[in-house]
C-alpha cells in the first residue's frame, strides 16, 4: 500500500482514540494538511478496496482490514520511537519526525527484529501502546488527563499525547517526562488551569497542555 493509504486509516485510527473523536473527512484532512475534497476521494476510494465505512457527512469508520492495517503502521512507528530513543537519546519531537519516514519503509520482519532488541516494549517513549505482532493492544489504559486530575494527590505521567515541538520542548524543560511523579496542587477550573508540582517545581498549567497529558495515580 502506499505511504498517503498507510497515513489516512492511521489518521482515522488515531483520530478514533482521541478524546474528540472525530473521524469526518474534515478533520482527517486537517491532521494531514490536505483538501477536504481530497480527503473524501481518498476515503470513497478505500470504501471500495473494504478498507473503510464511507457514507456522505458521517464519521469514518476503520474495517477490520483497515484497522489491522493501522494497527501495523502504528506499531512500526512506536517500535522506531523506542529505537531511536534508546541509541540516540534524540528528542520526542525528533524521533516522531523520523519515525514518520520510517514507518512507510520497514518490513514485518525488521520491525519483529526490532521488537526482539528492544525486548517487545509495550510502551513508546511518549507512553503510547506498541500493538504487538498480530496487531494487538495487550495493555489496558486506565489514565486520565491531568486536567480531570483530583487536587492533593500524586501521578505518574503515563503519556504526552502530541506532535508539536514546542510542547515537547517545554516538558522537557520542566521534567515532564513518560514514568515522571507529579503532585496536583490546585485545579483552577473557572480558568481551566492545572497547578502541579514537579521535583520541588511549581508549574501552572493551561488546558492546552494538561489535556493532552495522560497520568495513572499512584498506588
């Protein structure tokens, strides 16, 4: 399949798992900076190779041929993440970047090669599941965003759910890091801000950033 197939149903498999939820043509075009008319042609023509469900102003939805594909491509690109971390320390910007090439260009066997390296991690750098080699999720997600985080209690962050550099930029100056402990120290919620507090560092936090930072509490 080609590398524009590949992206729309991992497109519309990621959009799916978000908490918006929206897999419309519209915004599967926005995510990849495409015409909203060419995101409907591209959809009309996976309808008819059965890799999707396309009817006119509704949400797409993944067939289970779509969604094993999307699943592999997922896999490989966490699988490249978790590489590229371990043996050159770059940025979670940066290996997502280059992850985006990647993915396109490995075979199952590399990437089952890869996953045998690594020791068949079940998480990426950012926190996001790594399907296992039948297309499978084997974890179960239990976290909640820090914006929905209770005042007074402690986290571990179990995922940055983003693309954008400056982000990524910015929890990397503060220690926002996947397994890193925060406290809450007070939720703003007429101004939808987050106070935390991270190795004796108060940070304030707009919806921005704390909604799209997943945490687990602790035990």
């Amino acid at each position: 399949m080609s590398t524009a197939i590949e992206n729309f149903v991992k497109a519309i498999y990621k959009n799916g798992k978000r908490d918006n939820n929206d897999t419309k043509p519209g915004n599967i075009a926005k995510e990849l900076g495409i015409s909203n008319a060419a995101a409907t042609d591209m959809a009309k023509k996976l309808s008819a190779k059965d890799l999707l469900h396309y009817k006119k102003y509704q949400e797409l939805k993944l067939t289970d041929k779509g969604t094993k594909m999307a699943l592999n491509v997922v896999r490989k690109h966490r699988l490249w993440e978790a590489l590229l971390f371990k043996l050159f320390d770059l940025s979670l910007h940066d290996i997502h970047k280059e992850a985006e090439l990647l993915e396109h260009q490995t075979s199952d066997l590399l990437a089952n090669k890869i996953s045998a390296y690594l020791g068949h991690p079940k998480f990426d750098p950012h926190g996001d599941p790594i399907p296992n080699e039948h297309g499978e999720i084997t974890t179960i997600d239990t976290s909640i965003a820090l914006s929905q985080a209770e005042e007074g209690k402690t986290y571990i962050i179990s995922r940055l759910m983003s693309d954008d550099k400056e982000f990524f930029e910015f929890c990397a100056l503060n220690e926002l890091k996947y397994s890193n402990t925060v406290f809450v120290s007070k939720q703003f919620s007429n101004n939808k801000m987050t106070q935390i507090l991270v190795k004796n560092n108060t940070i304030l936090l707009n919806q921005d950033f704390s909604s799209i930072i997943y945490v687990n509490e602790t035990n």
